[in-house]
C-alpha cells in the first residue's frame, strides 16, 4: 500500500525501532532479570520456554555490536540495490564486489554468534531462522533427497507422459470474481477476517501479528490458478499466526515457531491439502461456477493433473514440488561452503551451474536465470534457504500424523470441511508456538523425528500414482 | 484497512510506543541535553526552535504521571464505549457518571499543566492543540462572531431565497468515477501520489507521514458532491503535511504547526478555493464530464449555489460555513465553564439547548442530536473545538493575503492552475513547519494579528453577494 516515495522515512523508522529493540534486550537490566527468572524455582513450563526464547534472542543481538550492525546494515542496502541491476544486466561481475565485502561481513557474524552460542558457523546462522533445528538433523535427509530425486524425476516425467495432456481453463478471469473465489476458500479454510485481510500486491506475502494478519496476492485475469494457489499458501500461513495462543501473544514464546515450521504449515495447505484429489473433487465445481466454466478443463482430475505438472525449470520460485528440493539443496551446500570459507564469493556462477546440470540436467542461459535470481544472498539473508524444503518434508510428515490420527480429515475435505485438520492442527502444532525447539516439536507433533520418507512416499503417490 | 478484531493488538501496541515515548522525552538526561542545547550561543533559528518544541512537549509530558496517564487513558476508553451506545439511545444519563469521572481528570490535568506552563485552565488544555494559542486572542473576536452571526443568518437566508434554486445532478454516480474524478483535483491542487495515497474509510482523515501521506474518504453513488469537497479538504491537510520543510523532517520543529493552523490549510482549498466561483468556472465541466452530465444542474453557478448552501441545523459536521462557528463558539463556552469548575456535567444538556436556541433559534429534539453528537468530550479531547473555528478564520484571512500578494492566484484558479497559490502557501505557511508559534506565524504570513473581519467580509461576499 506504501507510495514509493515513504520507503526511505519507512525504512528510518524501521531502523529506530530495531535499535529501541537491540537496547532493550541488551542492556544490563534485561540480562539481570534474565537470571533472576531463570534462578526461580516455580515458573511454568511455560513461563520457563519464554525465558529460554528471551535469552536467546538475548544473545544473539549481544553477539553483534551496534557499529557492525549498522556496517551490515548498509553494506546489505548497498549490494541489494546494485544486484537489482545486475540481475537485470545479467551482470556477476557488477555485483560480485558488494557480495564479496557482505560475505566477509556474513562470516564474520557466523563467528561472532557460532562463539557465543557454541555452534557452528552455519548452525549459528541457521538459528536465527529456525532455532533449535542443526544442520547435522537435516544433512542426511538432504542426501538422501539429493540421491533420489533426479532418478525419480526421470520417472515423474515418464508417467505425467503417460498420462492425458493437461488442459488450460481459458479466461479472461475477471479480477473480482478471482479475490470472491480466493476469500471463499479462505473462509472455508478457516481464515478469519475478523482478524485480517487479503490485498493485492507485488510480492505476495503473509505479515502482521496474529489478531491482525494480513495476506497478499497478485492477480493475472488470463490465469487465475497460480494467484489462487498462492492464496491458500499465504492462508497456511496466516491459519499457524490465528492459531498461536491467545495467553501468550506478545511474549516471544508466543510467536511462530521459526521459518522451517511457518513453511511448513503454508507447504501443508499449498502441497498437502490443496493438490490433493480430495480437495480439487471440493474445489473444482467451486471454481467452475466462479467463471461459468464448462467442459472437461474443468473436472477435478484435469485441474489435479494442472496443480501437478512436473518441468524443471531454471527459476526456484517457479519450480514445481518435485524439483523445488533440488533449487534448495543446490544453495544450501554453497552458501555452507561460502560461509565456512571453502569457496569464495567469485567462484559461485561456475559451482551454481555444475550442481543445477548435476541434478535437474539444465544449465541457465545466464546468471539472470542462475546465480543472481534470488536476493537473499545480496541482502544477508545467508542460512534461510533449508528452510524451504525443511518445511516441504515437515509438512508432508505432519499432514501424515493427522491424517493417521484422525481419519475423518481427508474425507472432510472431500467434502469442503477443514475444521478436523484444523481442529488437529490447533492442538498440535500452532498451539504450541515457541514453547518447544523445533526438532522437539517435530517430534511430539508426529512421533518422531524428521525424515525424508513421508516426503518421498508422498512423491510417490501423487507423481508415479503408487498408494500411499 | 484493519480488521475490527485487530483493534486491542493495535491499541496495546500505541499504549506501548506512547510509553516509551513518554519515558524518553521525561528522562533526566533529555532534560540535562535540553538545557546544554539552551545554553549552546551558536544555535540557529531552526534549532533554537526545535530546542524549545523539544522542551515544551516534554513540560507538557513532565506535568502528568504515569499513573494518571494511564487512569486517564482508561476513563476514557470506558466513556467513549458507554458514549457510543448512549448516543445511539439519546440517553446522556447513561454516560453522564462516566463524564463526570472524566471531566475530574480532565480538571486534574488541566491544573497540573496551568502550573507547569504558567497558563490558565484552559489555555493549558488548548495549549497541546494549538502551542502558543491563548483564549485572549480570540474570545473578543468570538465575542464578534457570535454577535454578528445571528442576523447575517438572516440576512443570507433572505439572499438565498432571492436567487434561483439548487438543482441537485442526478446519479447514480459511479464509485470508481468519482475516484477519478477525486485524484484528478487532487493532482491538479498539487497531491504527490509518490508520496500518498487516497483510500476508503468510514470517517474522512488525513494521516500518515509527510513522506507518505494518506487521505481517506466515503463514497455516496447517489450524491458525488459531498465526498468530493471532502477529498479537497483533506488534500489541503495533505499539502500542508507534504509541503513540510524536508531538513526538519522528523524533528520537532519539522512538525505542522498546531491543529488551528492545520484547518486553515484544509479550509483554505475546501472553503476559500473549492467553493469559489473561479474554481467552480474551471471543474463544472470537468465534473460533468466524469459523469456524463449535461443541463443547468451541471453549470457552474448553479453548483456555485449548491456548495454555498445555507441551512440551519442541528448537526456540526454537516453545518454549512455560516452555522458551523456557532456550533464551534458555544461548545466552547460549555467546555471553557465546565474546565473552570463554573458548570457541572450534569448541566450540559439544559445548557447545549438554550445556547443553541439563542444562536441558530432551534432546539434539537433529543440530546442524539445535541449534546451527544461529537465525540469530542466523550474521548478526553478537551480545548480542541476552537480550533476548527479559529482555522476558518485563518483561511479567509490568508487567503486574502496571498491574493493581495499575488494577484495572479485566483485568474490561474479559474484556469485550474494552482501552482502560484501553491507557492505562495509554501513559501509563506507550510516551509516554517514549527519554526514559530500559531500567533507569530499568522502575523508573518498574512501581516497583521487574527481577526474576524476577512473571514465577515468573505460571508459577506460570498452570502449576500457583496464585492470584496
């Protein structure tokens, strides 16, 4: 909604709230009363994880001083505005200096919060995003997935081939009648919009705090089926945000609890919920009646074959289930070697497409389709990416752990009623928020600790037809 | 934009800025840097300025503790709540114990600060509104008003009966034309859409920052004429806002100066401009033009005749520029009696209804109508009402002074050229932000100290059809 010229006074006050927040956590008083609850006999359990949450960002903002955080500050403006150009010029070189002053930066951080937090110099990055979770829980599982994956991408190929040709429902899809269909399925969802909103714009996203969320989308009337999937993404977000306890909002216990897992409860809707065939045998005469749609392009096993479509591609956001892990695995074992110092800034473009030719068999036409396409290198976001595919293979390991638990949630679906899963969800997983790390989470939520089978068995099932 | 539960998140989270700010500006070690900075030989105008906004806004914060801000915050969340239900129902007895407690505080308040800044009672209250305002600048020229304005009712009542009558343009008036139509002026009087936005809301305002600055208004389809002036009127709030000097952009001093010298600048397009022969000569056909319109309704002396309409009646926010300052003046007097401990809650509706007999000769049928019908008292703003009048004046009155200045101003209106009045406000008005205090600023802009003469003269002329 912002007018573009109010970035710069947005982004000052941005920054004054940050640093009213960095003095706050660090000053003496914080850390006093810190230890006095920590040394507090009878807290809660409760009480006890907002403690530890504190603490934790605690030492986290201690480990940087202000004078580095501001140098990291600019040097992630700086080089995020000169990568917008360079992307479009596909153009490393232009950009690779600024990258090479924010990747020293960067390492230097690592060892700053690996020092105080006893971690490596990935992991300490890494739990900014998704305390608790350690690269030693997921470097397996990512080489397990990174063996299986161009096999069975050999044989999703082979069957989609196999299978009748998807058919594309033709528009125009006027843009009122796709946000009436979007808040419908939103509603039905769970979303409430007594407590947000659903607006239009660039990027979509999910933001706000839980009692006000707000979601986005971007509308093209000659396709309205990649802005409604995209919809029930930002609502799986939105549904963890609504569903965090009420007693403990506005204590860090009470937030989400990390990336992997916020991905993971949008994954679930998106991936789990909304491509499944119980869902579109729901949704497809929805969508029908919305735009007056008639014929076959419109059943529910066309649009399934639609929201399923395999074709690896170049560009991460774009890719579908199947290669997305691939997108993801690829930046994880270079921005890991970046940081620890086993590969140096300039050597990325070459060591990106080896490891895309490696895996998926394609090699970008420039860096614009390649290394320069995402920006969270160019503005410090180093340590997000596992989060993605963390969160595909919670996602599936949890929509496995409900269905199991509660047989009624798939047929529910089928018949337009989510409040099972919901019901499930709430219990399980959202309300929970930060009261325990991750992997601990994980854990209680499914009964065990995180894997790639459910992952792959799902794989399986929707792209080579095996039962599940 | 919020969603109604988002409410209590979003006042829980201005209850927490306002505290810090609170502590900030209370601080010993502001007050040891704001008497550093007063002893500083070599300030600048500007900052000399800026030091006194500084210390004036934290004597006025100094003056209440924070116990009795937050009691005062509550007794006026409950007022308000009970008020909304009392008003729907017409009974003031529901919400006159919480009045009572209220207007305590509000008497408490008002002590604590006469004492602190040297003031009277109710010089001290208007003081937060209008900083350098005092009561003995405008109760003679109150005094004025209020004898004048009873029989110039008369007399332009008469006038309007002499002249042809109103023919209202028949809709149904399309939403998204009448925004068009809204941004089009918006552009043309000199709205920065870099820098703002127009959007829909229940209650018009003006908001935002003056790098982004947003401006809100409702739509009728059946009546396009009353959201449009409304639209002219927040765009003089927003061009006051925008034209704000950038080297003082958030300081103090950088500030608009005071809520009076604000509802000058709103009047002065919606009143003095928008409503003038010459600006209607230049928009009637642009408005028929938006709308299709064709026929006398659409001339521009016959929508000169409708936006200068003339009606006695209960209501202020609908009260014609004539009425409007009697229903100013005697809340005025009510409130200035009830502040000084002359007259008890208890007493305003016998009182609201005898003033307003005297000065309009009407009697509202129940106290919905009457002393129900603003917010005002009800949410603890107390020495505001004022302001609306005194900006009236302020506009007639610098409005004369720019086109005595440049006589080229109003011959470029009629051409739909605003840039010269804009100058000429720039220059004059917004570019001193904070600089001085509403009186001294008034006196630089427009030569001479406030009084109600231009603001007679401009009835006069507009009213009863007397030359300038």
């Amino acid at each position: 909604m912002m007018p573009p010229g109010g970035a710069d006074a947005r982004s000052d006050q941005l920054a004054e709230l940050n640093a009213l927040r960095h003095n706050m956590l660090c000053a003496t008083e914080t850390g006093d009363l810190l230890n006095q609850a920590a040394d507090t006999p009878d807290l809660s359990d409760w009480q006890r994880a907002n403690v530890r949450e504190i603490s934790r960002r605690r030492a986290s903002s201690m480990a940087l001083s202000e004078d580095f955080v501001l140098a990291r500050t600019k040097a992630c403006n700086t080089c995020e505005t000169v990568w917008r150009q360079a992307r479009a010029d596909a153009d490393f070189k232009a950009v690779l200096p600024h990258l090479e002053n924010l990747l020293s930066l960067v390492r230097e951080e690592a060892e700053a919060k690996a020092e105080v937090l006893g971690l490596g110099l990935y992991d300490a990055l890494l739990n900014d995003y998704d305390p608790g979770t350690r690269s030693e829980h997921f470097d397996q599982v990512f080489d397990d997935l990174e063996t299986f994956l161009p096999e069975f991408l050999g044989q999703a190929l082979e069957h989609q081939a196999s299978q009748a040709n998807v058919i594309r429902p033709q528009g125009p899809f006027p843009v009122d009648k796709q946000k009436d269909l979007g808040t419908g399925f939103m509603k039905a969802l769970g979303f409430d919009f007594d407590h947000g909103r659903l607006d239009v714009s660039l990027h979509p996203f999910c933001g706000g705090f839980s009692d006000d969320i707000r979601i986005t989308t971007r509308y093209d009337d000659a396709d309205f089926t990649s802005s409604l999937m995209g919809v029930l993404h930002e609502t799986g977000h939105a549904l963890y945000e609504m569903g965090l306890p009420q007693d403990w909002r506005s204590q860090p216990v009470g937030d989400a609890r990390g990336m992997s897992l916020h991905e993971s409860q949008s994954l679930l809707f998106e991936m789990q919920v909304c491509r499944s065939q119980e869902f579109l045998t729901y949704a497809a005469p929805i969508m029908a009646e919305a735009f007056e749609g008639q014929g076959p392009a419109w059943s529910a096993d066309n649009l399934s074959r639609l929201y399923s479509h395999v074709e690896p591609g170049f560009i991460r956001v774009d890719a579908d289930e199947v290669t997305y892990p691939a997108h993801v695995i690829l930046r994880y074992r270079l921005e890991r070697a970046l940081i620890e110092g086993d590969m140096e800034a300039a050597d990325i473009p070459t060591a990106w497409n080896e490891a895309l030719q490696r895996i998926l068999g394609i090699t970008p036409p420039s860096d614009r389709e390649g290394c320069l396409q995402d920006i969270h290198w160019y503005d410090g976001a180093w340590g997000y990416f596992p989060t993605y595919t963390l969160g595909a293979m919670m996602a599936a390991q949890i929509f496995d752990a409900a269905r199991t638990a509660e047989p009624d949630i798939l047929p529910s679906i089928a018949r337009g009623n989510f409040q099972p899963l919901l019901n499930w969800l709430r219990k399980n997983v959202h309300g929970y928020a930060s009261k325990f790390e991750t992997p601990e989470l994980l854990e209680k939520a499914t009964g065990r600790p995180l894997d790639a089978e459910t992952f792959k068995t799902h794989l399986k099932s929707r792209y080579l037809g095996r039962p599940l």
